[in-house]
C-alpha cells in the first residue's frame, strides 16, 4: 500500500522508519516514555517474582 503523499514511483516508508524518524523528532518525550516504560515492566517483573517466590520451611 503506497502513501499518498510520497511522490510517484518511490515505496513509503516502513512503520519502523517512521516510528524512528518519530523518536528522534520528538528525542526528550521518547527517551521519557521508554524510561517509564521500562521501569515499569522491570517493576512489574520483580513484583510478580516477589509473589511468586517459594516458602522453604525454616
């Protein structure tokens, strides 16, 4: 599927090119987004791991 704002004869770019033309557009909010996004699954993980931890009887 072409992008009709590309000009004729020439492929429009791929969601990757685009997600990183995006990304370095707007370079604060992304890095931003991606540290909270980050810190938030590595959260997310060790909660569950937390819950998840066997009881050894003592």
């Amino acid at each position: 599927m072409s992008d009709p704002a590309a000009p004729p004869g020439q492929e429009s770019p791929s969601f990757v090119k685009l997600a990183m033309r995006n990304m370095v557009r707007k370079g604060r909010q992304s890095l931003l987004h991606f540290g909270l996004t980050a810190l938030g699954l590595s959260g997310f993980l060790l909660l569950i791991a937390w819950l998840g931890r066997p009881s050894l009887p003592g």
